[in-house]
C-alpha cells in the first residue's frame, strides 16, 4: 500500500486523507453501506454519469460492486490529500461469479466539507465492468480548476512541471524534450499491466509509437492535487487512430480516454509515475487491452 502522507503536511490535509481510507478500507470494505451514506453531504454533487444513473447514487454504486465480487477486499494506494480534495487510486478484487478472481482498478476524486463527501468525480476502468453488465454510460465529467488554495512553492513548481510535461511531450510531440521533465531511470508503474517500460529512453520509443499511431494526439488536464513531493492528475487523451500501434489498427477511430496519474519528483523531474487506465476506450478505438 502506498499511502504515504507527506511529512509536514497540514492537519486538515492529514484529516481528509484519513477520512478517506477509513471510508475505504473500513467501511466499505465491511460492505457498511448505510453508514457509508452519513458520510456523504446531503445533495452532494455527482460528475460521473454512470454513477449517477444508478439508484442511490455514489453508495448504489459501491453496493453494485460488492455484489460482483465474493470476498471482497478494498485497498487505497497512492493517496494524495490536497486542502479540501483527496485523490487516490482504489483496487476492488475478489471473486467473481465465474469463480476466477478479479480486480477492479478505479481513481476517485473528492471535495470534502466537514469530513463528508460534497463532490466527486473518478477515473474507472470500465473494460472490467461491461462485461458484468454494469455500464457504459454517455456523457463526460466536468474539468476542474487548478490547485486549490494555499500551497508551498515546491507544490506550485512540481504541478508546474507536470502540466508542462502534458502540454510539451504529449500534445506539441515533442519526445526530444522529455529529459526534461523526466530523470533518465525514472520508475514507471501501472497497476494492471507492465507493457509500458521503466526508463526515458523506453518511455520515448513507446510513445513514438503511440504518437505515430495517433498523429492528433492531446491530452487535457482535467484535475491537478499537490502534496510535497507528489502530484497527482486526471487527463483526458484524444486522438484518431490512423496508423498501427500494439497489433491494431489502423481504425479511423476516435480515442477518447481518460487515465489518473500520480508523479513523484525530485530535483525538478518525474523520479516515479504510477496510473489507472481506462482500458475501453482503447476497446472502442479498435485496440487490444491488457
């Protein structure tokens, strides 16, 4: 588990974040759905529409999951707390009922007040719920602002370099930049599959290829948290699938997908990134999925 809260980080910041995993790994994970919901403001605000399509909400949510997975175990790793918002990966597994276990990878988003859920959004891995029945839905979630309220000027500079880092290597193409946002054996992690490798020199010739195949490719910022020495974000990708990349395409298809990434820096670049994926939209644009 990579929780991890930054030394020196405020009281209110250490409060949410722990209001938070006990939600998380306590009361969900004991399937404790009404006191789940005291938890939750009163006409809180709900940006994901598959959750809101559902009776009951964000909790009518969590429930459908549980009911999916004997067993179930809920973990939070690489949580960021961040003045009123927290963000944070959650791994849900258990077994299904096809008796095989099974993982479900989701990156949430809240604004809290008062030690209660006022507003959430997330990232899902939503190639996981189709096939259970659960989804999809149609429509986007809202942008956010930028950071929110008061930060060090190490908090500024790192979510400074990410955004950089999104605008400069990802939307402009320019991989021959990359070293500079990027230490040259920085770690690389992603909670479901290793097919994007540790280093620079690997990162720059996967995404060569990506850009080859998605020669449109951008990606948008939707929401940025800082503490310390993490940054953490929600993009959007969007792209048309006119080249060939990882045994598919081309499929003049449009990509639209959205991914949660937390970045660890040091010395001015990204030492470490971990993501969450949602590996649908890579189905919907005609490519294999880990």
């Amino acid at each position: 588990m990579t929780i991890g809260y930054i030394v020196g980080a405020t009281p209110a910041r250490v409060g949410n974040a722990e209001v938070v995993r006990e939600l998380f790994e306590e009361v969900l994970a004991g399937h404790r759905f009404d006191e789940a919901a005291e938890r939750i403001c009163p006409g809180y605000v709900e940006h994901d529409p598959l959750v809101s399509s559902m009776t009951g909400g964000l909790v009518g949510f969590w429930r459908t999951i549980a009911a999916e997975f004997d067993d179930l175990e809920v973990a939070v790793e690489n949580l960021v707390p961040d003045n009123d918002r927290v963000m944070l990966f959650v791994t849900w597994r258990g077994r299904t009922r096809t008796g095989a276990m099974g993982a479900l990878h989701t990156a949430e988003l809240f604004r809290l007040e008062g030690g209660k859920v006022a507003e959430h959004w997330d990232v899902v891995d939503q190639s996981v719920l189709v096939p259970l029945g659960i989804g999809p839905v149609e429509g986007r979630q809202p942008a956010g602002p930028g950071l929110v309220g008061p930060h060090t000027d190490l908090e500024v500079a790192n979510a400074e370099l990410v955004l950089g880092a999104y605008r400069v290597v990802f939307s402009e193409h320019r991989l021959d930049l990359a070293e500079t946002y990027y230490h040259q054996n920085y770690a690389h992690h992603n909670l479901k599959t290793d097919q994007v490798p540790a280093g620079l020199d690997a990162f720059k010739a996967y995404f060569a290829d990506n850009i080859a195949a998605f020669p449109d490719l951008t990606t948008t910022v939707e929401h940025i948290v800082a503490d310390g020495d993490r940054v953490m974000v929600f993009v959007l990708w969007r792209g048309t699938l006119t080249g060939a990349w990882s045994g598919g395409g081309p499929s003049d298809q449009e990509l639209v997908m959205r991914t949660c990434d937390q970045f660890r820096i040091a010395g001015g670049k990204v030492a470490e990134h971990w993501e969450v994926v949602d590996y649908l939209a890579l189905e919907q644009a005609g490519l294999p999925t880990p």
